[in-house]
C-alpha cells in the first residue's frame, strides 16, 4: 500500500484519550476564562475534531494574543531550518489547559518580596 501523508498521520496514539477517560468533557473545561498573555499548553483532545491544532503542536506551550466566544489564539514558536519563527493559531479551548510553566517563577518571587520585608 502506498504511504499516507494525511494532515493526522502518525497520531494513532498521540490523538488517543487515555483509559477510562473518554466520554463527555467535563464543563470545567468550557468555563475556564483565559487573558491575554496567559501561557497555555496545547494538547489536542481526540474527541473534538473541530479547531483542533496540527499534530507539531500537541504539547506545545505558548502564550494567548487573542480571546474569541469558542477559541483562543496561542503564539508559539517553531523552528524552520535554521531559524525559530513566530507563529499564531487558534485553537477551541477543549485542545488547551492553563499552563505550569510560571508557577515556580511567582513562588519564587513571592519568597524573594517576604525576604525582602
């Protein structure tokens, strides 16, 4: 058989849910509120095939720009060749969770204003 090159090749297991985890989305998901400049993980929900990211982007982590009633835009960058390139997508908020990647900085710089006093 001749090779496929699909826009969802290869993600057999990475657009998989996990066990016991398939089903209905819980509603927390809908009702979490994201800003702009809020940092966002991309990680595409199997379930939902609308708005979701290309497959380079599953578990990515960038930085919302921009906020609409079903989605949001995430600045993230790529590398192309020798360079990295900014780029922005919209994804539906069932393919996005608040990211971690600042909470060690502002527990850090919460201690260091305390020490500071």
């Amino acid at each position: 058989m001749p090779h496929s090159f699909g826009y969802r090749a290869r993600t057999r297991s990475k657009f998989s849910r996990p066990y016991r985890q398939s089903g209905t989305i819980p509603l927390s998901v809908y009702l979490r509120t994201y800003k702009i400049g809020d940092y966002v993980d991309v990680a595409a929900n199997g379930s939902v095939h609308k708005g979701m990211p290309h497959k380079y982007y599953h578990g990515r982590t960038g930085v919302v720009w921009n906020v609409t009633p079903r989605a949001v835009g995430v600045e993230l960058s790529k590398r192309v060749n020798t360079r990295i390139v900014t780029k922005r997508i919209h994804v539906r908020i069932e393919h996005v969770k608040p990211s971690k990647c600042r909470d060690d900085f502002l527990a850090r710089r919460k201690k260091n204003d305390e020490i500071r006093r």
